[in-house]
C-alpha cells in the first residue's frame, strides 16, 4: 500500500527531525545514514526513499530550516509591511537565525558543523534573493544606491554581528536583543536614506518582496520532499 503525499512528508520530517540532532551532536562529516534510520527509527531503505544521497539528505535539512526563517519573515512582512525596510528586514532575520542552530551555522560558514552543506543551492537562491531585494529597495529609494556594492558591504557589516562570538568572547555577554537593536541602528543609519519613507512605497515593497518569499518557500519546499534535484 503506497504512503499517502501527507504521510510520507511526515515520515520525512521525522527523518530530517533525527538528522538535525544527529548533526548538532557529531557534525555532518561523522553522521552515517545508518545513524539517521536508528534515530529516526526507519530502515535504511527508508531514508533513501526520500533523498538518494546524505549530502542530499542534509541538504534538505539546512533548506528546511531556511524555509523556517523565510516563513518567519513572510509573516512578519504581511503583518506590517514596514518590516520590508533594510534595518528591520536585517534585526529579525537576526533573531530568527540566532533561534535555528542550524540556520547560524550556515550564515556563519561553520564548515566543523556543516561541512559542505553551506554551498550548492541553497547559497543560489539566498544570493538571488538578496540581489532582488537590494535592486527593487534602491529602484524605490528605500535603500542608498550610492553605497558600492551595497548588497556586499551590507553583507560584510551583518556578518560581523555573526562572526564576532567566535573572535571575541566578550561579546557573548550582549543578549540576541541587544544584538539585533545594534543592527537596526548600523543599517538605518548606513544604508537607508535619510528621512521617513513614504507608506505607499513601503507597502508596493513589501507585496513584491512577500511575492518573492513565498515563490522561495515554494521552490525549497519541492527540493525537501521530492528527493531534490533529477
């Protein structure tokens, strides 16, 4: 008897749910697909109904959190369209990655805990993404056009909120909030034009943007449960 669509994406995020403790416990290059079937509880068999490889596998998994994240933004940008604006879109995307060791681990290019698993497609469409994001922001004068390369240098001014921890010990003593405000306040005032932002603009943004969310939620949700690509 053949496991209806519901059931079988159950049993696979039964099967993600093991690898992902199985990866924050050993790292990806000391999990076996055998450790994940007797975590899961499932034959071998099982897991390779669902993805043919553990690099896929684990793949899924870091797309499953991303979809995570994303669908958290989504959220908050259809409850108030303003959330679209540079300095608040990069305060939450914080504080939804600080809550997803996973997804910190990604943005952090921790190779110990992913080994490879931070490049291939979900680097893609995390880039594609952000050009379309920096691109319609500044054709709506919501983001500075003057900055060079403004999607880079925006990039490298969040990575060292990310990255400093691991540099510097003394900057663990400052909570997630803390953190975030800090970031609200570094990309208000660096990469946003100066003055309030006019509502209509903001809300044409917002729409585009949660557009192009879901189009990404929709797209990762196919590669997790389809086995990824043919």
């Amino acid at each position: 008897m053949f496991d209806r669509p519901r059931d079988s994406a159950n049993r696979a995020d039964r099967i993600l749910d093991a690898a992902g403790v199985l990866l924050l416990r050993l790292g990806y290059r000391k999990v076996t697909i055998e450790d994940v079937a007797k975590q899961a509880d499932v034959g071998k068999g099982t897991v390779y109904l669902h993805w043919r490889s553990k690099e896929q596998l684990f793949t899924a998994l870091v797309m499953r959190t991303s979809v995570e994240v994303t669908e958290e933004l989504l959220g908050l940008v259809r409850a108030d369209p303003a959330e679209v604006l540079p300095h608040r879109f990069m305060r939450s995307s914080f504080l939804a990655a600080v809550r997803r060791p996973v997804m910190f681990a990604l943005l952090t290019g921790d190779n110990e805990l992913l080994g490879k698993l931070g490049k291939g497609p979900i680097r893609q469409m995390k880039e594609r993404s952000g050009e379309h994001y920096s691109r319609m922001m500044i054709a709506r004068g919501l983001l500075r056009g003057d900055v060079p390369h403004v999607q880079y240098t925006m990039r490298a001014a969040m990575l060292g909120f990310y990255l400093l921890e691991s540099l510097d010990h003394e900057a663990a003593n400052f909570a997630a909030e803390v953190k975030a405000d800090a970031i609200a306040h570094v990309i208000r005032h660096a990469f946003e034009p100066g003055g309030v932002p006019d509502p209509t603009v903001v809300a044409e943004a917002a729409r585009e943007f949660a557009t192009l969310l879901e189009s990404v939620v929709s797209t990762c949700r196919a590669w997790i449960y389809e086995g990824g690509p043919s």
